[in-house]
C-alpha cells in the first residue's frame, strides 16, 4: 500500500514577507493544512537578480523543504516563479505550483475591454512571463507591463500607509491606467499588501487581480485532483523559518494580515 502523503506539510517560500499573503490565503481557504513558510529574508529582494541566481536561490529552498517531507511546494514569489519554476518541475518529483499562470487566468477572466495592466519587479517584467501566460489563454489580450523596483523596500519596511509609498505608486500607476487598463495584475505577491493604497489610485473601474488569493485556490484544485487533501477533521498551522531575523516580517503578520504563526526558527539557510 502506497505511503499517504495526505497530512505532509504544504511547502511556500518566499524571499521575504510577501509571500505571506500567500500563506494567509491558504490558511482561509484550506483551514486543515500544514503549512510550512521559508521567507528568504538574508537575501531579498529577488527582483534585481538574475535568472542563474533567482533559479538556484529557488532550487535551494526547494530543497530544504523537502527535507521536511513537504507534499507540494508553492513559489509564492513572482520572480522566482517567471525564473525557478520551470527548472523546479524537472529538478523536484512533488508537484510544484507558482503564482503566475492563476494571475494569468484570473486577469483573462477578469478583463472586459481586454486591456490588461500587470506590475511587477523588474526580473518578472522583464521575463515576459505574464505577456505569454496571459497570450496563451486569450491571443486578443493587449497588455502593458510596468517594472516597479522601489515597491518591495517600501513593503518590507512596512510602509504600507504612507505618503511617499503613495508618490511612487501614482508615478508606476498614473502612466498604466493612461493605457486604457480595466484590469491590473499585482504581480509580486508582496502588491496585495498595498491592495487599499492601489486601489485609491487605479479607482473602481479597474479590477486588481490578486496573484495570491488565485494562487491559493490553484494549490486546493492541485490537491484535490493528486488526492493529497488533508482531511478536513484536523486544524492546520503555519510554521515559519527566516534566513536572517526581521522584525517587519512578524509585524506584517500579526498587523497587516492578522496571520497566527505557531512556530518561528530562524537558520542559516542562504549558501554563498
């Protein structure tokens, strides 16, 4: 008889806080889960880096955990998405799912005028990675991209609230929305931090697409098909390891996103 896998951890990492809209969209939707996080905190952001190191940064800590029998893991990172995913599913034989192609659907779901807007750091903008996931489901699609480097400082400083974050979203958003956009991906799983904060800009005519609620509910849909659902009788947590302490990722948490964390280590897990 084959081992059950069922009640194995869900494995997220992230490079650092943002991830954890991830893993609180997956503690509402799938409340019986284990989940355990890896924030790459010693090494964020992952945006400016290239693909040769975002990739071994993402096999690294898909590495780690396995090591904690995770029955899945989930990149709850956009960079590491557009860059790791695809060596991920020929490295890893767990199921890997990350954050772009569920944007992508939504976005395609979303959209009326078919004028879609994404914003993202500048390795994910620059992969072209949602321009071909969004092109792939809908040809018609026009979609216009905006690099915005100073977004994630901003997010792990906890700013989320704050005239000069407001400045710089106007100066990325201003010049997107001039494009006729009637949907807008958040493409880096920290955005939905600033979701209030974006959507006093963008206004009630644009939708905003949430790369980690529709990451989530990709992860419950992979579960279910692969029969590795937790049952339903038993109460999930969230377990969370840093490579380098940070005082904003547990105030993000317990502030921003009302998230209970069960248990935080921190290691040395960032190879030189």
């Amino acid at each position: 008889m084959p081992p059950d896998h069922s009640r194995a951890p869900i494995g997220v990492f992230d490079s650092g806080i943002g991830g954890l809209t991830v893993a609180a969209s997956l503690r509402r939707l799938l409340p019986s889960e284990k989940i355990l996080y890896i924030g790459d905190t010693a090494r964020v952001p992952y945006g400016g880096k290239s693909r040769a190191t975002v990739e071994r940064y993402s096999l690294e800590l898909g590495e780690l955990l396995l090591a904690e029998h995770a029955k899945i893991i989930v990149v709850a990172c956009n960079t590491a998405s557009a860059l790791g995913v695809p060596r991920m599913k020929e490295v890893f034989r767990v199921p890997v799912q990350g954050v772009i192609l569920p944007g992508a659907k939504a976005a395609v779901s979303s959209t009326k005028n078919k004028i879609i807007g994404v914003i993202g750091t500048r390795a994910t903008i620059a992969s072209g990675a949602y321009e071909r996931a969004i092109l792939d489901i809908d040809p018609a699609a026009r979609i216009h991209c905006t690099a915005c480097p100073l977004l994630v400082p901003l997010i792990e400083e906890g700013l989320f609230d704050d005239p000069v974050t407001d400045q710089i979203l106007a100066r990325y958003l201003v010049p997107l929305l001039s494009k006729g956009i009637d949907t807008l991906v958040l493409g880096c799983t920290h955005y939905p931090l600033l979701k209030p904060a974006i959507a006093k800009i963008a206004g009630p005519s644009v939708s905003l697409v949430d790369s980690a609620e529709n990451c989530a509910l990709a992860v419950q849909t992979l579960l279910r098909d692969a029969q590795l659902s937790t049952p339903a009788n038993l109460s999930g947590q969230l377990d969370v390891a840093l490579t380098d302490a940070t005082e904003g990722f547990l105030r993000t948490a317990a502030q921003a996103l009302e998230l209970k964390i069960n248990q935080v280590t921190l290691g040395d897990t960032a190879r030189k």
